[in-house]
C-alpha cells in the first residue's frame, strides 16, 4: 500500500513538473525592443515588465494564454504549448484622442499629441527637478509619490496599459510623500496623472514588475 502511494505521489510529481514550462521571449516593434511593456499570464497575478532591452523570462502552465501589451500598441495573446524563446511583435494602434482622466486639460493635452503613445513618449523624460516616484520599478506595487511643491489639495489618477482608469485618489492640505498602491493590479505599467490646486502636472509612468 505504501508503495502504491509512493508511486502515485511521484507520478503526480513528475506531471505537474512536465506541465510547468519556461518562457522567454523579446517585445519588439519591427527591429526596436520596448522596455517595460507589459506580459502576463491571462487570469492569473503572474507576470512580468521587459526589461531595456525588451526581454521577460517566466514560468507558465501549458495551455496558458501570455497577454503582452504596450501603451500605444495592440495586445497580443499568444497560447503556450511548449517551452522555448518567443518573439512577440507588436503593431501600433493609433487613437483619435484617448481620454486618461476626466480633466479637460489633459483631454486637451492628449488631443494635441495626437495619440496615447506619442503623449506617453514626453513622460519621465526630464531630469533633475522633477516630481518623482520611488522606487521605480516597484516589485509589490506600492509606490511613494514626491512633488516638489506643497499644495492644498491634489487630485491623482491612475489610468492601466489600456488606458482605463483604475483608481481616483484626492489629498487636501497635502505636504507629505503620497502612497501610489496597485499592488492589488497585475505586472505592468501605468500612467499617473497629477491635478494639484488646478494645474496639471507632469504624468509619471509607473512600472510594476
């Protein structure tokens, strides 16, 4: 009897380690690697931001779907079957004017870039004296938001790789570090967009990973 169990507890083993597979992969637009774009597996909390060079490295499930999107790009999903190296590829997707928060001034900001992914290209560029957060990348998800300036009442949102907002946050009277928390929110990144005492602020991209 307890060789049966033995046998039966190693078979089960040895079919859970053969359904576990090792992905890695390159995110590419044609030839150009994308840093920090977003690979998850669908419907789970696993997943990963590229790093500069566009390249992730997981562990998945046969049969798992990998969900890779950009800021600007199509989505792709791919179904894993075996393990191996994957190039993903990814095609521009270009909007008429994306709507990140309900301001009408970073409506008006977006309409004048022209698009999601030209906007996002200003962000983060700046060094020096800049609003900032920390640390950055942020493996949990919780992020300490710094701004420069004290103000009397800051309006944040948080918008994910969609472009859908996913948080609304308000601080009166603030003078100390604000907490930025997606840890409840997969690997990947997102946009925070700052409205303190009516004037819009540079947005900070924020990346999970």
């Amino acid at each position: 009897m307890k060789n049966s169990t033995l046998v039966l507890i190693a078979l089960s083993l040895s079919f859970f380690a053969s359904a576990q597979i090792s992905v890695t992969g390159t995110v590419a637009n044609d030839s150009i690697p994308l840093a920090s774009a977003s690979v998850i597996i669908k419907n789970s909390a696993n997943g990963i931001a590229t790093n500069e060079k566009g390249e992730f490295k997981l562990e998945a499930k046969k049969g798992d779907t990998l969900s890779v999107s950009y800021l600007g790009y199509k989505t792709k999903n791919l179904v894993l079957d075996k393990p191996g190296e994957i190039d993903v590829k990814l095609q521009e997707d270009i909007f008429d004017e994306v709507v990140v928060v309900g301001y009408r001034t970073m409506m008006r900001t977006m309409s004048c870039c022209g698009g999601f992914r030209v906007c996002l290209s200003h962000l983060n560029n700046k060094s020096g004296n800049s609003n900032k957060l920390f640390p950055n990348p942020s493996s949990n998800g919780i992020f300490q938001l710094k701004l420069l300036e004290d103000y009397d009442e800051v309006k944040i949102s948080i918008a994910n790789s969609s472009g859908q907002i996913i948080q609304n946050l308000t601080h009166q009277k603030f003078g100390e570090k604000i907490t930025i928390d997606v840890s409840q929110f997969v690997a990947g990144i997102y946009i925070v967009s700052i409205i303190a005492d009516g004037k819009q602020l540079e947005s900070i991209k924020a990346i999970k990973s």
